[in-house]
C-alpha cells in the first residue's frame, strides 16, 4: 500500500518512518482511545505536579544544608583559632 492512499477501509501513513495503518475501526474508537490519552494526560499531568513540588521542597533543603555547612565552615575556622591561641599561650 502507498503513502496517502486511502478508501473505506483505510489509508497507510508514513509516521516516522514507520507506515502505519488507518482503519475505519481505528476512526471510530479513536475518540475512546482519546479519552484514555486524556486520562493519561491528566495523571501525568498530575505526577508532574507532585515531582515539581518534591522537587522545590528538596531544593529548599539542600539550600539549608548548604547555609548550615558555610556555618559550620565558619564556626571550624574560629574553633582553628582558638585552639591555636591556646596552644600559642600554653607554649609561653
């Protein structure tokens, strides 16, 4: 069968280098397939809304443990200095 050819039993088309099959059958439980698709669309719809929210919430943390690690950076730097003025007056 070639490309576009069509007639009441149906018509061959060319989807990405695959020919696919038209039937009348196919024209008429499209719409129910449709509404499947739709289905699905909504539930990945949905899924994507949830894996955005995760997504934000993990973001927010990892924000926090970066600020708590700089913190703690900084709190390392200052105990660093203290323990060297101890050992400096401890020596003399």
């Amino acid at each position: 069968m070639g490309e576009g050819r069509t007639s009441e039993q149906g018509a061959a088309r060319v989807s990405g280098g695959i020919i696919k099959m038209t039937s009348i059958t196919d024209v008429v439980e499209r719409p129910q397939a449709s509404a499947a698709a739709e289905g699905e669309q909504v539930s990945w719809l949905s899924e994507k809304r949830l894996l955005s929210q995760r997504l934000g919430r993990l973001q927010q943390a990892v924000a926090r443990l970066e600020c708590e690690k700089t913190k703690l950076k900084q709190l390392i730097a200052g105990l660093r200095r203290a323990l060297e003025q101890v050992e400096r007056e401890r020596r003399n």
